[in-house]
C-alpha cells in the first residue's frame, strides 16, 4: 500500500446493521470496518502477515521480545499497525517514537507513584469510567465539558507542578499533562484488561482496546471553547501519537449552533480514521443512536438510559464485574486512584492492585480477584459477516458536505465513511511486507502515511 489516498477505491461503502449487535456499522468492498475487525482474532491474512513482519522487524530493531512472556503483547502491537494502515514502517516509528516518550517521562513510574489526589483532581477534567460497558463490552466513558473551564484548568495546571510522582518529565512534555496520561495508562492497564475479562459480550475471544465516550458540551460557550483550545489541543495531540486505536465511538451531544466552527478546529487534531468514528447528534438523535450501541440499562439517565450516573461519580458497577470479583475486606467497589491487573495461582486468576502515593508513601493493596476468562486467541482469517439488512451505497461527500440536524455540525458517522475505507487497502498489503520493511532500511523510499 502507497501513501496514496484510497479515494479511488470508495465506490462500494456502505452502512448495514451488524448481526453480531444489532449496531450500525460500515461496509467497504463487501468487508466490515471496525471492531472485531483487524483486532486479534479477526485478522485477515494480509493483516496477519503484517503483524508476524512486525514482530520480526521490532525484534531485530531491540524493540521487541518474544518472550515468554513477550514484551509487548499482540492486541498492544495491533494498535498500532491499524493506526498506520498496516504499514510496517510507519508503524514501526510511531511504535519507536512511543517507547522513546514512555522512557523518557518514566510512564510506568508516573501511574504507580502519582499522588492520589492529584490523580483525582486529574480525573475530574477528563473523561469518566461510568463502571459500564457498550454493547460490544467496550468500556463507557463520560465527559461533560462545561466543567473544564479555564480557572479550573489554571488551578489544576498549577499544581500538577508539584504534583508528587517518581516520574519526572522530558524537555517537550509539559509536566501539567503527565497526570493526563495517568488517565490513559489506567485505561489500558485496568479498564480495558478487565473488561477482556468479562465473557458475557460478543466476540469474547477478542480483546478490548478500545473505550466508547460520551462527550457532552451543553452549556459550553464559543469563548469557553476558545480558551479551552490549547489545552484540549496539546492533550489530543500527545494522546494521539503516543495512544492510538483506543478510541470507538465518540458521541458529542448538546452541539450549540455555533459548533461548526469548534468542529473545525477539533477535526484537525486528530486522524480521518479518529475523526470519522465522532457522532455529533441533535436532541432527537440522543436515544435511539446511543441505543444502537449501548444497552439502555448502561446509558446515564440524563440521556434517556436508565443507570443512576453523573460525571464525577465513582463508577456504578457492571452487574457482571459484581459477581466475577471477589473484593477483599474493606472493599465494595474498586477505589479510586490508579489499579493494575496482575496474574496470580499460575495464571489462573487475576488480583487488581491499588497503587500511586498518598503523603509520598507507596499504595500496594489488593483490592479484589478475578477468575481468569481470557485466552489469547490463534489468529484466524477474518470470516464475512452476516448482515441483517443493507442499505443503498452512500453517496460520496465532502468532509463539510452535511450537518446534523440541529444545523450545529457535519454529522460524522456520514462524513467519515470515505476515511474509514483507507484501512481497506491492506488488501493490497499481503504481497508488499517484505518491500516495505526493506523501504524502512533506506534501500527504496518511505511511504509515510501522513496521520
């Protein structure tokens, strides 16, 4: 695959409604685009062969171990081969640019040694685990902007100075977005792993890598906005280079009639393929699109759910995690702050570990256990999926083309079909690996895709 656009190739897209959850999903050339799709388990052959090339190519660049246990597992791998088209060496410098940034801000020290009340004075700016999942068994996260005003956002980048934490901070990293990352590596080190872990969804070979958000932005003027922007800005940015592919679907809901203009400010931070998984929906929009990919029974109540939720609450509990989990004394719930999973009785099952400092002394407390349910699935060639209905082919449109119906914004689930075909070009892959890896050494020129 080139660094070309796949435009040429966009005639065939689709929406249809997926057997599997009843959720609208994207067709392109007869394929499904999205998860399970190019997650492990569900790899095409040139997908497949893109990953073992990567493996083999990150292994004799020191960036990688096979193990056992490997250094990196596959599903982390697989974030970012998606993330770059499958392109080996592009993902490879995303990859290499990544690791060099964790070294260089000591990531993993950062989330086992930060202040506890700095990670929640962090957590409170951010988006929020509701303690639910989606239909798919994707985490759901909430967000509610009008609370990140810049005062707040002024205290809070005040004190992250001096926030305690052994991890200390690089020449370009701000040190007032460390506690961010925090956030992020407690999605991919705790929420994620223990959704993995709850065999009560679809595809529970596959693992979850993903996170659904709920963004609401009711009440947020243009001039919050825009001096929210350079901060909002530096957060995407960072998080997108060095966090891919842990992004579904966002739904942005209470668009304001000036949010076009935010709309296009927001769309050039992050990737077509990012950009294309947004939904900005209108009031009559909320219910039944939130339906199509969350069980009422998990959608906050302020949204036509039914879940006694607010943001910042702690999380209310998967039904699922309450009966798998057995919490240690002391604890009902999982406390807040940052938690890792840890294997323990020879694998067999899992401790959830409390940790971080609080008055620079180290939190190492178990919290709860969990049976084990997770199999590293053997990589298999992507079957065609069923489809419940099918829809006329869309038609093509610019990325400004449409608004949602409240005329607030381009609606994004149409706007981002074209982008979401770009992935299909690993089709043309399969028999390209071996050249790309040799265009990595410099013996033929780069085929970046830009992001």
């Amino acid at each position: 695959m080139s660094g070309t656009s796949a435009a040429a190739n966009l005639e065939p897209v689709q929406k249809v409604v997926s057997a599997a959850s009843g959720a609208p999903s994207i067709r392109v050339a007869g394929h499904e685009i999205g998860y399970p799709h190019g997650h492990l388990g569900h790899l095409s052959d040139a997908e497949e062969e893109a990953l073992q090339g990567f493996k083999t190519y990150l292994e004799e660049k020191g960036l990688y171990r096979p193990g056992p246990p490997p250094s990196h597992d596959d599903q982390t791998l697989l974030r970012f081969l998606r993330a770059r088209r499958w392109v080996i060496p592009d993902a490879y410098k995303q990859f290499s640019d990544t690791e060099d940034w964790r070294k260089a801000n000591n990531l993993d020290a950062l989330y086992d040694t930060i202040d506890l009340d700095a990670y929640e004075q962090a957590r409170r700016l951010y988006p929020q685990w509701t303690g639910r999942r989606d239909r798919r068994g994707i985490p759901l996260y909430l967000f509610e902007i009008r609370h990140l005003d810049s005062k707040t956002v002024a205290a809070y980048e005040k004190d992250a100075e001096k926030t305690f934490k052994d991890a200390k901070t690089d020449a370009s990293t701000p040190a007032k977005l460390l506690s961010l990352f925090a956030l992020y590596e407690n999605l991919t080190r705790f929420a994620q792993p223990l959704c993995t872990e709850l065999p009560d969804r679809d595809h529970a070979h596959v693992p979850i890598t993903l996170s659904t958000n709920i963004v609401d932005v009711t009440g947020v003027s243009l001039r919050q906005f825009w001096n929210l922007k350079s901060h909002m800005q530096a957060a995407s940015t960072l998080a997108t280079a060095h966090y891919p592919e842990t992004l579904d679907r966002i739904f942005i809901i209470g668009a304001p009639y000036f949010f076009s203009t935010v709309w296009g400010w927001i769309k050039r931070w992050f990737d077509p393929i990012t950009v294309s998984k947004i939904f900005i929906l209108s009031a009559s929009e909320v219910k039944p699109t939130l339906e199509s990919f969350i069980d009422p029974k998990n959608i906050p109540k302020q949204y036509g759910g039914e879940l006694d939720f607010k943001w910042g609450d702690e999380p209310t509990l998967d039904p699922t995690i309450a009966e798998r989990a057995t919490f240690e004394k002391g604890f009902k719930n999982f406390p807040l702050g940052p938690m890792v999973w840890r294997p323990i009785n020879d694998g067999k099952d899992l401790e959830c570990v409390a940790v971080g400092s609080a008055k620079q002394e180290a939190r190492n407390v178990r919290v709860c256990t969990l049976p084990k349910a997770f199999n590293t699935p053997v990589s298999t060639p992507a079957a065609p999926v069923e489809e419940k209905e099918e829809a006329a082919p869309v038609a093509e449109t610019t990325a400004d083309a449409t608004t949602a119906s409240n005329g607030a914004a381009p609606t994004a689930e149409v706007q981002g079909m074209q982008n979401l075909a770009i992935s299909e070009g690993v089709k043309g892959a399969a028999n390209d690996i071996s050249e790309k890896v040799l265009e990595a050494e410099g013996k033929v020129a780069s085929t970046t895709v830009a992001a």
